[in-house]
C-alpha cells in the first residue's frame, strides 16, 4: 500500500462525490428520515467500489468495446430521474406531515428504498463518468499503484455515504416542519430534473 497514492485516491474521491446529485440527495433524505439509513449507505458505498475498480482495471476497453452504451445510459437515465423528480414534486405539493409522521406507518419497505437507491445509482451516468472514466483516467498516472488509488478513492466514497446518512440526524430538528420536507422535496426535483436536462443537452 502506497500512503501517498491512498491518500490521493481519497481526496479525489471525495471531490467528486461531494457535490449534490440524484444520489446524494436520496441518501440525505433517507437519512432525515432514519429509515433504512445503514442498507442505503452501503449499497451506495459498494457500487461505488465496484465502478471504482472497474474503471481502474478495464475502462479503456469497455470504452472501446460498447460505443453505444454512453446513449443508452444518457437516455435512460434521464427517464429516470425524471419520473423521480415528478414524484418528489408530487409529495412537496400534497404534503403537510413534519418529520414524526414521515418516520411513521408511511416508511417504505425496505425493497422498495432498496430497488430506488439500486436504479439512482446504476442508471446515473454521471456516476460512471466520475467513477469509471474520470477515477479510471486519473489511476493512470499512478503505474503500478492503482490498487492504493482505488483503495483510497472507494474509501472516500464509504466515508462520505456513511457520514451523509448519518449525519443527516442533526438536521432533523429543522425537518420537524412540514415546510421544511416541502422545501427538500422541491430542492430534490430540481435536482433531478436538472441533471437529466444536462444529460439530454449532452447528447
């Protein structure tokens, strides 16, 4: 293990992961609503390891193998995180219930929040732009060591899902208001919808 290259592969993990997506924005508010905050952290943290090592080890040949993969993933993506952003958009307008009641009898099963974070993680191509391409192209620079790039950068990645599940409890006295839940339902939309315009944009 090279600590130098480990600790490169973490900060640049972590500089690409911190800005907020589709991603993010579920585990933030999975974990405002306690629910099933530990699975989602760590499905999140896995696909991430497992891209992470995909795009260190093989992405020049997966690049060049499946040139139609790039547009299918852009379209299906932006389906996606369209109908997501619909459905935020739909509880921000009929909701009225403060954080209480969104941990009540309204919590999803824990295969319904599963499948969700699976298909926000796996059909996000920006996530395999940051994680395959972008991490992929950056290991290089490191011949010889990018086994301790990939070791560091997936550990950025677990660190960072954990503390924003987690951490999402000390904001939960904000979200005792209904109007605060109506405020990060439309904040997630936005997002979603944003991200799929620029998917669109980009093709």
């Amino acid at each position: 293990m090279n600590i130098p290259v480990f600790g490169t592969g973490l900060v640049t993990g972590l500089s690409l992961i911190v800005a907020i997506g589709a991603q993010n924005a579920f585990v933030l508010r999975q974990g405002l609503r306690n629910e099933h905050v530990f699975a989602v952290c760590l499905i999140c943290g896995l696909s991430d390891a497992l891209l992470i090592t995909l795009g260190v080890t093989s992405f020049r040949q997966i690049a060049a193998l499946l040139p139609w993969l790039d547009p299918i993933m852009r379209y299906g993506g932006a389906a996606f995180l369209i109908w997501y952003g619909a459905k935020s958009l739909y509880s921000a307008l009929r909701s009225s219930e403060a954080l209480a009641v969104q941990e009540g009898a309204g919590s999803a099963s824990v295969r319904t929040v599963l499948l969700t974070c699976l298909a926000l993680t796996w059909l996000n191509p920006h996530v395999y732009l940051d994680t395959v391409v972008l991490l992929g192209t950056i290991s290089t620079r490191f011949p010889g060591y990018e086994a301790s790039f990939a070791a560091g950068a997936v550990t950025g990645s677990l660190l960072f899902f954990f503390s924003l599940g987690y951490g999402a409890t000390w904001l939960r006295p904000i979200f005792s208001k209904p109007a605060s839940w109506r405020i990060l339902e439309t904040f997630i939309t936005l997002t979603m919808w944003l991200i799929a315009f620029n998917l669109l944009r980009d093709l």
